[in-house]
C-alpha cells in the first residue's frame, strides 16, 4: 500500500509540470479531462447524452474536444485533438480548396473511455499515440485495480498486465504519467520508432521498384555468379528464345538476348537477383547455384512427406531462403555460413493474442494474418534488416493433401518521416501491398530469413545484362 500512495503523491504532484508536454511530443488532454469526470466519465448514459460536444484548450494552446458516439452494446466518450485538413468544396461557381477543422477519434493523442451500456460501468481506456491508428494501449478495470494491454494491428503484444494502480487514475493522468506507469511492463521498445533509421531499406525496395519493368517471370530462370541465364533444375543455360518458341510465343524477331530487353527471373531466381545486388559490390560476383539447393531439412523417410520427397522437392523454396540468406551473411563476413550456424531463421512469437489463430509453426512459419504485426515490430526493434520468405501452400485437391514450399517473397518494413509503417512486398517481379498479400494467400505459411540490409545495393539491370552477355 506505502508504494502505491507513493505513487498517487509523484503521479499529482508532477501533473502539472507534464499537462501539456511530453516526452513523445503528443498532445495532452489531462488537465481537461481532469474537470469533466463527474458529468462525462461516471455519469449515467442519459445524462451523458444530454452533453453536447464541446472543446477546450490544454495550456499548450492545443484544441480538443469531447463528445459522445454509441454503438450497440457500447458507448464511447472521446477527448480528441483538433486536426486541420484541406478539403476540396464544389459550389456552382467552381471548385476551391478549404482547410477545416476535424477531431478524429484515433488520431495520435486521442483517449477514448469505452462503457458498457447496459450497466454503464467502463470497459476500457484506450490512448492512441502513433500515425498508425492500429497502434494504441489501453487498460481495463480489475477488482481494485486494472490491466494494461498494447495491440498493434489487432494483434495483442502485451495483454492483461497488472498495472497495481486503480482504472480512475487513467481518468485524469497525462500521457508522461501514464508512460511512467507503464515502462517497464509494457514493451514500448515495439514503438518507439527512429524514422531516420531505414535509408538502407527504403533505397533497396526502391531500387527492386525501378527495375520492375524489364522483369519478366520465367519458371525455373535464374542468373548464376557470372550473370550467365540458367536453369535452376540443372544449372544448365537457359535458351529464352527456344522457351518462347516452344509456346508459340516469339517476342522478338531473332535469337538476340538485344533485341528483347528484359531479365528473365523465376520465383526463386527474382529473390536471388536482390542477393547478388548485395554481394556482387563485395565479391565482385553473384552467387553460385550450387550451395542454394542443398537440403535444410529432414522427413522421416518411410513417412507420407518423406515417400513424397522421393518424388517432388517439398522443401525447395524454404531451402533456398535459407541458404540465400545464410550466403549473404557469409559474404559479409568472408567467413562461410552454412545454414545451420547462420541464425537466420525467424521464428519469434511476440504475440499475446492474435484473432485466435496460431501465429507460428515449426517448419511451417507464420501464419499471413500476423505478418502485418510481426513486420511491424521487426521494423521497430531492427530497422536495418529486411526478409525473404518461402510460402508453404496446401494441395487439398489429393488425399492426404500435400504441402510444399514452392515460391519466394521478399519483405521490407520500414517506418517514413511520419512514424508510419509501410512495407514494400516482392514477388515473381511484381510488387504487392502487404495486405493484399496476407489476402491472397490466408490460407498458407510463411516462413522468414532475414538479411541485413546495405546502401551498396547493385542488382543486375537490363544495360548490366547487355554487357555481360
């Protein structure tokens, strides 16, 4: 008990000094909300109802308002920062561009007391602080005191931590007060984001972006150490022409790599071109072939998967990542890695919760539907690092179904000026959000290599080709 009074007494007696300032720069209602406890936070709904919205100003001069928003078994009482924003009007004299003022309910300084309401009693507090409105804590009531939780994009990252401080100190503490509560119970190191830390990221994904273009998808193409078009089956060369002409699909009128100006790259081979981008100024050189193929992993050989292994390669893009990546860190260091010594596998599960589903499976990877989250916090706890993944998709159309590592992703998260996460996504050169991967493919795994990234990033391009060959 002496420490929490303890608590009580440092929180109120610097209230004050943080009311309008934090470390984070975020605007802070607390010495507003502070008045408005009895009328707004504790109030019946019907009285609540009764409250118009309405505005005030912190002591830093920032503008925020309050107001009521119901939802079917819920109530919401948001104190929101104002926002100004460039709206266009259309009137029968033309059309002129407006600034007006907004209160978004998520936008960074936001703090939102969520009530049940039937009972009127709260459920949660939740404070948003990032661009990313996904991103927010929150704390919900329990017995004497509450529990916190952090969520980024729907997943749990922290869920039902005691806090051992009541759920009304959240009423009117400011968000230093809070972060003070909360430092070492939370893991903030999930947000606190330096924007200045992806240049490497950021000139790789726009580079693979450039060169898009003169990408053209090729199964089986690849670009061995010398830049020569080979197959990846047997390393031997690759006729592009003959490829075409076996299709009945000439893009070019003669046998002249010139005269049709596009690299040819297949799944595998597009992720090992981003590579050699990485090698090729270190080792003067790509990558061979012959070392990206060898076996990563093992099946019990009398098994379902290892009878079928026999047959198909089931593992081939999870071996490649894996090797690729393990080559790119043996470069580096001009020390070789074989894949079992270079740590490049991903498999953290920093996930609480997750909508239920289950985040990671040994020799599987991830799940889609918390890449979002997961490239999220690798971004924020390692900003120079990017990822190749292999996607494990399921052949329900036989019995027992198959499943097989086939094609290979990459992966670079970063975060731009305005703390806002992105992600450039690649595959099969062509360029993907990443929600719209997760999308396409809900129903399979991804498993991740990381690689560190380099401002020394030189792909093979199209009048780099022409020279070679």
């Amino acid at each position: 008990m002496k420490k929490y009074l303890f608590l009580f007494f440092w929180l109120f007696i610097i209230s004050p000094l943080f009311a309008a300032y934090n470390t984070w720069g975020i605007p802070d209602s607390s010495e507003i909300r502070s008045e408005l406890q009895e009328r707004w936070f504790e109030a019946d709904l019907a009285t609540v109802r009764e409250n118009k919205p309405e505005t005030y100003l912190n002591d830093a001069g920032q503008k925020f308002q309050i107001r009521l928003e119901e939802v079917e078994n819920a109530f919401y009482i948001f104190m929101s920062p104002a926002t100004k924003l460039k709206v266009k009007i259309f009137t029968n004299e033309g059309e002129r561009t407006e600034e007006q003022e907004f209160f978004p309910g998520d936008n960074p300084g936001s703090w939102v007391l969520i009530r049940d309401k039937k009972t009127g009693k709260p459920i949660h507090i939740r404070w948003y602080f990032m661009e990313n409105s996904e991103v927010y804590v929150q704390f919900s009531p329990h017995k004497k005191t509450c529990l916190a939780d952090m969520v980024i994009f729907d997943s749990y990252v922290a869920r039902g931590i005691p806090t051992g401080v009541p759920f009304s100190l959240f009423y009117k503490a400011s968000f230093q007060e809070m972060l003070k509560v909360t430092e070492n119970i939370l893991p903030w190191k999930y947000v606190t984001i330096d924007s200045n830390a992806y240049h490497s990221i950021k000139q790789i994904g726009n580079v693979i972006q450039e060169n898009l273009p003169t990408i053209r998808y090729i199964p089986d193409a690849m670009y061995d150490e010398n830049y020569t078009l080979v197959r990846i089956s047997d390393g031997q060369p690759f006729d592009i022409y003959n490829y075409y002409l076996e299709r009945g699909d000439i893009p070019f009128g003669s046998n002249s790599f010139h005269e049709y100006k596009n690299l040819y790259l297949s799944s595998a081979g597009f992720v090992k071109w981003i590579a050699d981008g990485l090698v090729e100024p270190i080792a003067g050189n790509g990558l061979n072939r012959a070392p990206l193929i060898l076996e990563t992993t093992s099946v019990k050989e009398n098994g379902y998967q290892g009878v079928l292994s026999e047959q198909y390669s089931l593992s081939f893009s999870l071996n490649w990542i894996r090797n690729l990546a393990s080559a790119v860190i043996s470069v580096y260091t001009s020390k070789t890695y074989l894949f079992n010594e270079a740590g490049v596998d991903v498999n953290i599960t920093p996930f609480s919760m997750t909508n239920n589903v289950i985040s990671f499976v040994e020799d599987s990877g991830y799940n889609p539907a918390v890449l979002k989250t997961l490239f999220y916090l690798l971004a924020a706890t390692d900003p120079e690092t990017f990822y190749f993944g292999a996607i494990r998709e399921t052949d329900r159309s036989v019995v027992p179904e198959i499943k097989t590592f086939n094609d290979c992703v990459v992966f670079l998260p970063y975060f731009d000026s305005n703390h806002l996460f992105n992600c450039f996504v690649f595959m099969n050169g062509k360029s993907f959000t990443l929600d719209d991967f997760c999308r396409l493919y809900q129903d399979s795994f991804v498993y991740l290599t990381r690689v560190r990234a380099n401002d020394d990033f030189y792909p093979l391009s199209i009048n780099s080709a022409e020279s070679e060959n």
